[in-house]
C-alpha cells in the first residue's frame, strides 16, 4: 500500500484472484524469492568424500596379548564375540583344575587364543586391503 492511498476505503489487490488460488502469483506480492545456497562449499569439479583411514592390526601384538589372557587377543583384533567365548572358557578352565579336567581346557584355550588372534589380526588386515 502506498502512502497516498485512502485508508478508510477497502483495499483490493493489484491482481485478479483465480477461483482456488491461495496465494497472490509469484513477484506480485509477497516475500521475494529466496537465493539458493549450497549446503557446502564445493570444489571445481567433482570432490570425492573423505575415506576413512584404519590402524592395521600387529599380528604380533595380538599373539602377546593372548599369550597372557587368552581371549583379550582376538578381542584386540576385531572378534569379539570369539575372544569373549575364548576368556569365559579359560576362567572357567581354572575353576575345574580343582577336579583337574580343567589342566586340559586350559591349555586348549590359552593355544587357541594365541591361534584365533594371530588369524584374526590378518583376516581384518585383509579385509581392510591391509598387506601384513
């Protein structure tokens, strides 16, 4: 509206008002358009996004680990569920040397350990195209 107009007399718009139509029609009235802005910077070009970077994991390491708690090896190198299964084993391996079967499952799963967490160091190394 501008200031010369006659405030007491009814105002009509500028346009004619389609039958449905709810809004004036674009650049009549209303807020201008909005300019467009990118949701990131862009590059010239095409910009491939960032790759995620991964430790490989020390075979040896993993062997050393074992080698004291059976279990926390394979745990280190990505099994977790094997490593845990490993550890609960061997705890429960000490419990029964009190009627001595336990002498046997202890060895077993303290070799097994080492074993699983030295294979299993490789195979995530692998998987992640990791030359070890």
């Amino acid at each position: 509206m501008s200031q010369e107009q006659d405030w007491n007399s009814p105002s009509t718009p500028s346009y004619q008002q389609q039958p449905g139509q709810a809004y004036p029609p674009p650049g009549q009235q209303g807020f201008p358009p909005a300019v467009y802005q990118q949701p990131y910077p862009q590059g010239p070009g095409y910009m491939a996004p960032p790759v995620m970077q991964v430790m490989p994991k020390n075979a040896a390491l993993a062997i050393i680990i074992s080698f004291f708690i059976p279990g926390v090896g394979s745990i280190y190198a990505g099994k977790t569920t094997t490593g845990v299964i490993i550890l609960i084993c061997y705890v429960i391996s000490w419990i029964l040397t009190i009627i001595l079967i336990g002498f046997a499952g202890v060895f077993i799963f303290w070799v097994w350990g080492m074993i699983d967490a030295f294979l299993a160091a490789q195979a995530w190394n692998r998987a992640h195209g990791i030359v070890s």
